[in-house]
C-alpha cells in the first residue's frame, strides 16, 4: 500500500542542476503518467480507440493546466529495455498526430498479435513493408542502446511520495505489473490505474480468449500493488467491487472518474477536413466488432429502405476501425452492396474528419451491447447532436435523459426509436432543442482536475500511515 510505498529512506540529496528533494525540504508529488502501451498501440494504428482518445486528452490537459502542469510528467516503461525512461510530451503528442502506424500493413485490430503468433510464416509481409518493420527495429535498438548509455534515466528525476499513473491498455504490456511494482519499492513510488471496463472478464465470448486471459492476469496482478483505481464510470466502479468480492481480492480505494467530451482542437486545427459526406446521414462512431452490434443496425436499415424506400431514408456511416469477429458482417455488406450504397464505412478517419461527421450528421446511433462508458455518446452530445442508443450496461449513465434509449438485443424496439426522429416530424428537433437547454458538459480540465485532486489525497493518506507508523516503531 501507499504507506509502505513512501519509505523515507529513499530520499536523495541534491544534485547538480537538480531540485532538492531530500527530506528537510517539501514539494508537491509529481504525476508520472506511464505511455508506453499509448506509444506502442500508435506503431501499429492510426487512429486511436476510445482508450487512446481519453488518454490523450488527460495527458493533454494535465500538461497545460496552471498549478498542475509544472507537476506532471511522462515515462514509459520500455517492453524491449524492460527500463522505465523519461518521455517528453512531444513525443506523446507526434505519435498521436502523426503515427508509425500510419504506413502499417495491419488489416484489422489483432493482426499484429497474429503476425507474432505465425512469425515464420510472416516473412512476406516484412518483405513487403521494409520502411515500416525497421522502423519498429529502430525504436527497439533505441531503447536497449539508451539503456546501455544510460540516458533518459527515470531514476534521476523521480522521488518518494511521487506517483505513477497507467491510463490505458497496461496489460498488453508484458510484466508490466512487476516492473511497476519494483520500481515502486525502488523509488517510494504510488501507484494508480485506470479500468476501462471488465468486459474481458464479463463478456467473454465478445473478445479473443487470450485478451480474457491476458487481462484477468494483469488485473489480478495490479490491484495488490494499487494505491488507488480508478474507473472511468460508475457501472465499471460497481462490476470491479463485485468481481474482486467473488474473487476474494482486497482492493484499495476505488474512484469513478467522470470522464471530458470534446477534442482537441489545437491539435486539429492543420488537419484537412473530409470531402464527399453525404448530405444526409447518420453516424455511428466504433471499432467495428462483434460486442458493437453493428449488424442490428444494418438490420434496422434495410427494413426502413424496405418501408420508406431510398429517397427518404439517410446514409448509415460506420465510422471504426475493423476489430474482430466480423469476416461475416463484412462479407454479406459486401454481397448487399452495402445496401446498394446505403451504408458507407469509414475505416480511417483523422480526429479532424470524425469532428466533421459529427457536425454534419443528423444524429447518432449506438447500439452497442456492452460499454464501460460510452465516449460516442458523450461526443454526440458535446456536439450539440441527438443520439439513441443502446441501453445496456453503462451507456445511461453517458447519456441521462437526453438521448433515447433501445433494447440492442430487440430488433422491433432498435427500429421504432431510430425511425421516430427520421420520419416523426418535429421530433428531431424538439430534442436537440431540449439538449441544447440542459446539456451541461464535462471538460477535460474538469476530468484532470479530479484526477489530481484524488492523487494528491492518496498521497497525504500514505504519509500520514508512514508518519504513524514511525511514531509506533520509535517507541
């Protein structure tokens, strides 16, 4: 726990150059957001996921906040060096906006995972894609060489009572968990995580066998050494407590944290917008996979093309990435037509483009069988725009009484709530309307400032049992 982790025999003196952080002096902790699965998921992809996008926008945020700023970092724990090393924020924000991953031979999310599996037999593709696969070389002999010439040493920056924050996928990162916690007893470090959801755990049949196992394990692992948890909404709080309970884990404190909406417009700002929307059309935002639901929704639209006819019923766009446990849903898209041209897929779109869709659309579809949170929902909104979406799992508590709400597992009740804005005149507008009174939205600052507030508040608790527990000792 905390207590333990801020030993004060791990103190040091100063340095050249260095603030002095020894014991007769007093300083705020400093926030080592941990990015190494964020820089290693943008050599491989393009765009980021729901995980990414929130990450970003904390790391963003975090470093541009009055009184916060000066206090956060970036480190990462390197999966060729198995170090943990400092990392600019510039870095972080040129992977974002201009990734590896662009110039990556993957079809879809798990291709890379398949590559390592059949490596023999991958050849080819390296062969095919030379520039991408010495890239991937290059930041690994990076790594081990900065190891050997010791520069970017964490270890000369970081101090007692510091803490080291994983916002995102941390289990796809081989031992993660045991470096963590050795550099935590190493350092005097805190230690807090973000979960997402439990839906490797929850939902099994909806993800690849081995995320569930890889996920259960780096989850079992983490909360032993977890000062606080975070979850990124109330739904994902509550199945965490009960899931430890019936696995017989002791977890630390656990905090919702209410998530931001919105873009990072700066960032945006020299992208190009999209040509050729159509004028008409609805949106769906999500990588394209199994627990989505995607297909009820071209389900949905062929019995409104059926009733309405082509004239009067709007272009359907999936905007995702191609995940996994779809080659069926894709393959009969492709034999319709896409609904002879009614469903448009979007595989790749730039933060810049996805913003022009949401502008653009007439509202939002969401069908999702599954969430921890439900970033499109709250996109949709922040963008003044009408949605009606599943009501499984968390998505309620994304989108409260401003959107309409579904059965995703009834295909009758999915087709009366979305056919009422399309073809009910006036009810499209008498709802944007009302969300445009009452939507009131969460910033990012807002999310970060939680975020730091509770950090902050784990660290006076692990002081104060250090200082019981040397009063007890000295006795």
């Amino acid at each position: 726990m905390m207590g333990q982790a801020l030993s004060p025999s791990v103190t040091r003196m100063k340095e050249p150059g260095k603030e002095d952080y020894s014991a007769g002096n007093t300083r705020q902790s400093v926030i080592w957001f941990e990015v190494e699965d964020f820089l290693r998921y943008f050599d491989h992809f393009r765009n980021p996921s729901g995980v990414q996008r929130v990450s970003f926008e904390i790391y963003r945020v975090a470093k541009t906040l009055d009184r916060i700023s000066e206090r956060v970092r970036f480190c990462r724990l390197s999966i060729y060096s198995k170090r943990v090393h400092t990392v600019d924020f510039g870095a972080i924000r040129s992977a974002y906006l201009n990734p590896l991953g662009s110039i990556a031979p993957w079809k879809t999310f798990w291709d890379p995972a398949n590559f390592w599996r059949k490596f023999p037999r991958s050849f080819p593709v390296i062969l095919r894609h030379p520039r991408f696969f010495f890239s991937i070389l290059r930041v690994a002999a990076r790594d081990l060489v900065g190891t050997w010439l010791r520069t970017n040493r964490f270890e000369e920056f970081v101090r007692c009572g510091d803490m080291i924050v994983s916002l995102g996928a941390g289990w796809g990162i081989p031992d993660s968990v045991k470096y963590i916690a050795e550099a935590k007893r190493s350092y005097g470090m805190g230690f807090a995580i973000l979960v997402h959801d439990l839906i490797p755990i929850k939902y099994e049949s909806f993800v690849e066998p081995d995320h569930t196992v890889q996920f259960r394990n780096w989850l079992r692992d983490a909360i032993p050494v977890t000062d606080i948890v975070f979850t990124n909404s109330k739904y994902t709080r509550t199945a965490l407590i009960e899931f430890a309970a019936e696995s017989g884990w002791r977890l630390p404190r656990v905090e919702a944290l209410e998530l931001g909406s919105g873009f990072s417009d700066p960032f945006t700002a020299g992208q190009q917008a999209m040509t050729g929307l159509p004028a008409r059309h609805v949106l769906c935002v999500s990588t394209i996979e199994l627990r989505k639901n995607h297909r009820l929704l071209v389900r949905v639209w062929q019995r409104l093309l059926e009733r309405h006819g082509a004239n009067v019923v709007p272009n359907l766009i999936f905007a995702g990435k191609i995940g996994w446990l779809v080659d069926d849903l894709l393959a009969d898209l492709e034999a319709s037509d896409y609904l002879n041209g009614k469903i448009i897929l979007l595989r790749s779109l730039s933060d810049a483009e996805l913003q022009q869709a949401y502008r653009t659309c007439l509202f939002t579809v969401f069908p999702s069988l599954c969430e921890g949170w439900g970033l499109p929902v709250a996109e949709s909104l922040g963008h003044g725009k009408f949605c009606v979406a599943s009501n499984h799992t968390s998505i309620p508590e994304a989108g409260g009484n401003l959107i309409d709400y579904f059965d995703p597992l009834n295909e009758d009740d999915a087709l009366a709530k979305i056919e009422r804005p399309l073809i009910e005149s006036g009810y499209l507008a008498a709802r944007e309307a009302q969300l445009q009174a009452e939507y009131r939205p969460r910033t990012w600052a807002d999310c970060v400032h939680a975020l730091i507030a509770a950090l902050d508040e784990t660290v006076a608790e692990g002081s104060q049992a250090v200082s019981q527990l040397t009063r007890r000792v000295s006795r």
